[in-house]
C-alpha cells in the first residue's frame, strides 16, 4: 500500500497535536476555578505567610503561559498534579485504579459484540420482518436507556431477586458480569444497527448472488461469504467505542461500586477535588486520542476502498 | 411537506413516540393542574412507622420517596426540568453547532480550518467528563447545567452541518447562481441554508434525546439540577438507597427518561428517514 507510512505518520501527528490542545483546554478549566489552591493546600488556619509560600511554591504568581508550560512540563514527566484532599499524588491514585478499568472495558467490548453482532445480522438476514422490527425497536431501547437506570435495573433484578450474582464489589468473575452487561447493551444497540446495515451492504454484493447460483446453502452463504466481511468494518471501528466507555464508567462504576478510575472521579466529584477530576479526564481522553488513531489505522487495511488523506 | 406528515403518520411507531412526547409536554406544561400535590410537601402519613417510603396506594397513585413526599406530583414537575433543559440546551447547542458548522463549510479556508480543529478537539472529550469538570466549576442550577450541556453537544452538530454545506457548496448550481453576479450572502442564505433545514430539524430532533439523558446522568451523579427542584435524575439519586426495599423510586422515573428518550429518538429517525434521502438509517 503505498503512502501508508505517510499516512500513519500524518494521523499520528494530529493525534499528537489534539492531546496537546486538550491539555490547554483541561489547564484554562483548572485556572478559571474559583477555588485557591493554595489556600485549599495550606488548610483553614494557616497564615497569609504560609498560604503566600505555598503559592510561589507552586508557581501560581506566575503568568498564565509560564504556569501552563510547567504544567505541560510536569505532564511529560508523567505527574497529573496532587490532590487536595487526599494528599496523595493523582497520577498514583489513578495508575492504581486503570487495571480495574481496564477490565470492565474488556469485559464491555466483548459484551456489546455478543449482543450487537448476532442480533445485527438477524435483522439483516429476517430484512422487514418481524425479528427484524423487533432487534431495531430493542437497539433504539438499548440507546435510549441511561446506564445508571440499566445498572439498578439489573441489579435488582439479577443480584437483589435472583441473587445470581453480587451486589456490587470487585475481585471474582461474577462481580464484571453486570457492570460489563450495562455498559454493554448500549454499544450492543449501536452494533446491531451497524451489523445490519454492513450485512445489507454485504448481501447486495455480486459474489453473494454467484455463491447462490453456485447451490451454496443459506447457512454457508452466510456464514462464510457475508459475515466475514461484514464483520470487518465493524471490528475496526473498536477503537471509536473508547468515548463512550469513557464516559459510561463513571456511571456503572459508582453504581456497582466497582474501583476504577470512574469511581475515583465520582468521589473526586462529592468532594469537588479538581485535579482528580482534571486528571481522570486527561487520561480519559488519551484513551480516545489513542482509540481513535488506532481506528484510523486499522480502517484501510480493512477497507483497501478507503483514501488515505 | 404535507407529505412528510403523511410518511411521518405512516411509521406507527414514530407516531407512538411523538404522541409520548405531547402527553409529556402537557404534563410539564399543566403540572401546577394535573398534580394532586405539592411536589415538595412532606407528608406527615407519607412515611411508614419506621420511616421507610410508602409503595403505590390509592393516595398516592405512585408511591411516596424518602422524605414522605408525594413521587407522581414529583415526577411531572420532574417532566418540566427534563423538557426547560431539554428544549434550551439543544437549542443553544443546534444554534452554535449550525452556526459555526455553516461558517467553516462556507467560508472555508483558515477560519473553517480552525473551526474545524476546535471541533477535532472537543469530540476528543469525553462528553461526561468535560461536563462534570464544567459542573464542578460553576455551580450547578437549572441554567448552568442547560450551558453545560449545551458546551459538549454543539459540536456533533457542527460536524454534520459542516459536511453537508460543503457539499451542497461544491453543486454545479451553486457556481451558477455565483456566475451570475449574486452576493455572498443570496448564495447562502438563499441558495444553502434552507437546504441544510431539514437536517437541522433531525439534529434538533435526536440532540434532545442525548440533552435528555445527559441531564438525567448529570443529576444522577448530583452535580446536575439540584434537590429541592425535582429532576427524574436527582430524584433516582435522592432515593437509590431504598432501591432494594422501595424500586419504584428508581424504576418510576427511570421509565420516565427512558420514554422520553426514546420517542425523540424514534421522531428524529423518522425525520432523518423522510427527510434526507442520502442518510438512510433503514436501508
């Protein structure tokens, strides 16, 4: 594929540039809060000697462009900042609480994929009919339902009624299933709108018709000549579902008290500690910095349709 | 567009949906009427002996919450802060989202350029977050939170708009009318903008459902509308203790967002279905 090292190269530089302009978006945030720092530092009975100290400490006489290239300094040498509150570094609290994350994504990715790929391809194959209708009515239900109302939902239903799995916590199998089946059904709607539409794509194609005319059974046709390369495009696009899950943790893991970095910034948030909040979302969004680019890079091998720009 | 109407009455189930949202619309709108009660009145007889919430009675139709108060007059002022919040931030949001989507297709070079980074920018936010770090900042009241939301939705909008004014600019027509002599400002506001109105009106559309649920997530995590205003969110938040001993308090306004949702979802795909030919959503 000629021009590929370019284009990753390019694609890689404005990933570069994209994360250095959400840096100054999260520090113009940090320095328009009302709240002193250093006043937060020091603590209530400290003097207006201490709280001076502190400031020059810290930088925080300094002017605007010389504050936020010691940010991006520090930023570069991996450290997010300390937390008011917890008196502890943010990068540390943070690294301590990614695998959990991490996990609950794995277990997200795969959980949307179960749901969204087969009901996709029902629909595509069931066109107009009845299944078809129904997968589009329960994908449109499966978008339109918030996590924190799914979390409950399911908890009450599969932990609290049926008490098939625990309420809440972290350690065992059977803790992930419901916080990843939440996050889950929500990309599962998406998927399946996907899938369907991939596989319409797919079935319209010439050589599906010449498998037909060759005798190939429904099931063969299906199984090996469409759904392989319907499913293609979809598993690129992977990398694009990092958003979501980004912003959907928050949610299902302070519901199901599950200690990741979404828990952390839901307590951040009770107790307004901005640089967790900051932090969290920094690395947020280099996880959808990363995502994305990973998307764009995989796309035109997937795709050898695709430009490459 | 009266044939529009009569596509758009032919999909049952858009219908279903648009009719969800009218009864919705004069349930915020008649609340003062329509509710037995006052929505933040605490009942002395609205808790059991131990304190806990009432289910579902013949008094109150829904159930009462935590604090003794009647949760049906709850959930229909809740319908208002959903629809104010609804309504104003999407609209803000479409508005900014047109606006700058128009400007950077339109006018094209730097300026569309940097238009457009800014937007490569915020859609690498992630929506939740950048709105929790916005509520923690200000603090939140109806308004604010409406801001918010409407800072992290604009830019799906401009995105589209972006795309669609460029291409509508590279038409053949487009160089004609210019040929002919015709200011900058017939060519757009004649020429372009009213092909960009119908979507437009889809955005508007589906933007409320993801205004919606954003609102209901935002108050869920309590940096939302705050207590005493009732919100479906905050009222989930307010009583998810007693969802194991008392789920109606979860369930009743869950429901609540989840049908407001998605029958704005249902109405904008249809829209986008009848509207716009090139973006088919059912092939």
């Amino acid at each position: 594929m000629p021009g590929l090292g370019i284009y990753v190269l390019k694609r890689f530089g404005q990933a570069v540039l994209i994360l250095l302009g959400i840096t100054l978006i999260t520090y113009i945030l940090l320095f328009l809060l009302p709240a002193d720092p250093a006043r937060q530092i020091a603590g209530r009975s400290a003097t207006a000697q201490t709280v001076e100290n502190i400031r020059e400490q810290l930088g925080l006489n300094l002017p605007f462009y010389e504050q936020y290239l010691r940010y991006l300094a520090s930023l570069l040498q991996g450290d997010l900042g300390r937390s008011y509150i917890q008196k502890s570094e943010v990068t540390e609290l943070i690294l301590s609480r990614l695998p959990a994350t991490l996990l609950l994504m794995a277990g997200a990715i795969f959980c949307e994929l179960l749901i969204g790929l087969p009901a996709g391809m029902l629909a595509a194959v069931k066109r107009g009919k009845a299944a078809d209708n129904a997968v589009m009515i329960l994908s449109f239900i499966g978008v339109s339902a918030p996590q924190f109302v799914v979390g409950i939902l399911l908890l009450y239903v599969f932990a609290v009624l049926l008490g098939w799995f625990p309420i809440g916590g972290y350690g065992t199998f059977w803790h992930l299933v419901l916080p990843a089946l939440t996050l889950g059904l929500l990309g599962g709607g998406w998927y399946s709108r996907m899938m369907r539409s991939s596989m319409l794509d797919v079935l319209r194609q010439d050589y599906i018709r010449t498998a037909r005319a060759k005798g190939a059974r429904q099931a063969r046709v299906l199984l090996v000549h469409a759904l392989r390369n319907a499913i293609l495009p979809i598993i690129a696009m992977i990398g694009l579902d990092i958003g979501i899950f980004m912003s959907g943790v928050v949610v299902v893991e302070s519901v199901f008290g599950w200690p990741g970095i979404g828990q952390l910034a839901w307590q951040a948030i009770q107790r307004v500690d901005i640089p967790i909040i900051m932090g969290v979302t920094l690395v947020a969004a280099c996880f959808i910095v990363i995502g994305n680019l990973l998307a764009d890079i995989i796309a035109p091998f997937v795709d050898p349709r695709i430009e490459l720009r | 567009m009266r044939e529009s109407l009569a596509k758009l009455g032919r999909r049952k189930i858009a219908l279903g949906g648009a009719v969800v949202i009218a009864v919705m619309c004069i349930a915020a709108i008649g609340a003062p009427v329509l509710a037995p009660y006052n929505p933040s009145e605490q009942f002395f007889d609205g808790l059991t002996l131990e304190g806990a919430p009432l289910a579902p009675n013949e008094r109150f139709w829904f159930g009462t919450d935590l604090l003794g108060r009647d949760l049906f007059s709850r959930i229909l002022y809740g319908a208002r802060t959903s629809l104010i919040i609804g309504i104003v931030a999407n609209g803000i949001a479409v508005l900014v989202g047109t606006v700058l989507g128009i400007t950077a297709g339109y006018v094209q070079g730097w300026v569309g350029a940097a238009i457009m980074r800014f937007t490569d920018l915020m859609m690498a936010f992630p929506a939740l977050l950048l709105a929790i770090a916005l509520a923690a900042i200000f603090k939140p009241s109806l308004w604010i939170v409406a801001m918010v939301i409407a800072m992290v939705n604009w830019v799906q909008v401009a995105r589209v708009i972006y795309g669609q004014t460029l291409s509508i600019s590279a038409q053949e027509y487009i160089e004609a009318v210019r040929s002919l002599g015709a200011h900058w400002s017939r060519v757009l506001f004649v020429h372009i903008v009213p092909h960009l109105l119908p979507t437009v009106l889809v955005w508007a559309t589906l933007g409320i459902a993801t205004t919606v649920l954003l609102e209901a997530t935002l108050s869920f995590l309590g940096i939302g509308v705050q207590p005493p205003t009732p919100s479906w969110g905050n009222i989930i938040f307010e009583n998810q203790t007693y969802f194991t001993t008392a789920p109606w308090l979860v369930f009743l306004p869950g429901v609540a967002i989840v049908l407001l949702a998605l029958s704005f979802n249902l109405v904008g795909d249809a829209l986008r279905d009848i509207l716009d030919p090139t973006q088919q959503g059912r092939a």
